[in-house]
C-alpha cells in the first residue's frame, strides 16, 4: 500500500489501542534520506554531482521514488558519467542513504556520415563530421563540433560550435553559448546566387520532469544571425546587389516523450519565438519593402 504511493521504504507498526467495531489501527512510518555516500571515478567534480543530489534527496525527507528516479536520470544524463544509485541502511534508524557510484563513461566522441538527403540546387550528396568532447572542466560540461559539406553542385557549408555546462549542478540546469557559421552558392536560371549567416546564441535547458515514463525540458533561447546575400548584376539598380540583415531572436520552449502506450513513445515539443529583422543595406530594403518582411515578427510552432 505505502509503495504504491510513491513511498520505497516505510515501516508498518501497530501501536498501543484497544480495538473498537473491529477497526484496527495500522501506522506506517515512512524512510528519511540520511547524507548520501558518493563514490566518484568519472571526470565531473564530486561537489557538481554532490549538489545535485543534496537538491534532489535532500537530508531528512521521506524516501520516494519520484526523487530516486530523477536524481538517477540527471545523475546519467551528465555527459561522458555513467550513474548507479542503490540505497543502504542510514546512519539512524528509520533512515536510508543513497549510495552514489560514478564510473567514466565516453570523454571523447565523434561520427562522420554521408547521405543524399540535400536540397537539389545545392546537391544532394552531403558529408557530415563531428566530434565531442565531455567534462574538459569536471563541470558536467559539453564541447561539440558540427561539420556540413554539400559537395556535389555548390559550395554549401555549415558548422557549429556548441558548449554548456551544469549551473552549479544543484537543479540539474544546463546553460549555454553556440556559434554557427553558414556558406552557400547556388545556380539558378543561369545565374549565381552566394551568400554566409553568421549566429550567436545563449540557452538556459531545466529539466522540468524526469520519470521512468515521461521525461520534459524547458528551454529559453536567445541569440543573434547575421545573414548576407549576394545576388547576381543583374538585380542591381541604385546600390549594390548585396542583402544584409540582422535577426534578434528569442525563443521559449517545452520539449518532451512519453511512454504512453507499451512498447510505444511519443515525443512532442511547443516553440514560441519573437523577435526583429533589421534591415542593414539600401539593396534589402528595396528587395524587403513590397513584402514587408523587415521588423517584427513572432510565431509558434508545434508538433507531435
């Protein structure tokens, strides 16, 4: 009965009474968290793994599985740390202790790929790199390098770069800075078409829900493009046929799964975004003004 809800260690006594109409009385006497034991071999610092657990089980709370599940879950979920948690007898009665065990897990990784899965004006055929790297700092941190090549009729290149950290580690909240750099040249209609976007950005991921069945992250964005296009001759008239444009962007958004069916996993995902395009030559206002694609702007995305 106590397990079913949600309590993992609990004792049932039967105090003093007196029975009365057959009624008899049962106390149940739930398990606190005593200080959790961590045993720490991996690369991440013992004092970021040591917050988030002293946040998730905190000392002197009932025992539950709700809190067990999601200190094992964040605790996997540090890059390159595989986490075992098991539970053993506290130092007081009626207490428990997690018992921590963090092994190392992969601190360096990478893939390279090759599909056919481009838009055909800028070539089908693409080849994909990337590598990473896991807890450079012991600070439950991620370096990540992303590599696009479109080969096959263009120029076309993108590639990120992408670091985030633990805040601190106690509430398992990821920060992070991202950079990426985007190329391309195309021909159409006789006519070459070339242009690069440079993008900064900022986010801040808190993992709202971590359970063996459902798993759900808030997510704020905010961030920076700047994008230049280079059009053909042909288009020039009073200025130079150069688009410049600046984006201001921000994002807020609630991404999830959940096993809802056995067997089964649903994912789904909210995104709202505003933000404000700026017009930063003669040449995109001239091209932008009848469409009215400068200023304002805000959208919302969703799918399932």
């Amino acid at each position: 009965l106590y397990r079913h809800h949600g309590l993992l260690v609990a004792r049932a006594v039967l105090p003093p009474q007196t029975l009365k109409d057959g009624v008899l009385t049962i106390r149940i006497i739930p398990g606190r968290y005593d200080s959790a034991h961590i045993s720490n071999t991996s690369s991440v610092s013992t004092s970021v793994a040591q917050r988030l657990v002293s946040t998730t089980t905190p000392r002197g709370d009932v025992v539950t599985r709700k809190q067990l599940e999601r200190e094992a879950l964040l605790l996997g979920e540090i890059p390159g740390v595989n986490a075992q948690v098991a539970m053993k007898s506290g130092s007081q009665p009626g207490t428990t202790t997690p018992d921590i065990t963090l092994t190392q897990g992969k601190q360096f990784g990478g893939y390279v790929g090759l599909d056919n899965q481009g838009d055909p004006t800028t070539g089908r055929s693409r080849v994909m790199l990337g590598e990473y790297a896991n807890n450079l700092l012991g600070l439950g941190d991620q370096l990540r390098v992303d590599l696009l090549d479109a080969y096959e009729k263009s120029d076309l290149f993108n590639g990120s770069l992408d670091y985030s950290l633990l805040a601190g580690g106690g509430y398992g909240t990821r920060v992070g800075v991202n950079y990426s750099h985007l190329n391309y040249h195309y021909n159409l209609s006789g006519l070459g078409f070339n242009g690069y976007s440079d993008n900064w950005g900022l986010y801040v991921t808190q993992p709202w829900i971590r359970t063996s069945r459902a798993r759900v992250d808030v997510r704020l964005n905010a961030g920076q493009q700047f994008l230049t296009d280079k059009y053909p001759d042909v288009f020039a008239s009073n200025s130079s046929p150069r688009g410049r444009k600046q984006v201001n962007i921000g994002s807020a958004a609630i991404t999830g799964s959940v096993a809802d069916l056995p067997g089964g996993l649903t994912g789904f995902g909210l995104v709202g975004t505003t933000g404000n395009v700026g017009l930063r030559s003669e040449f995109s206002r001239d091209i932008s003004g009848d469409a009215n694609s400068g200023g304002q702007f805000a959208r919302f995305n969703y799918q399932i």
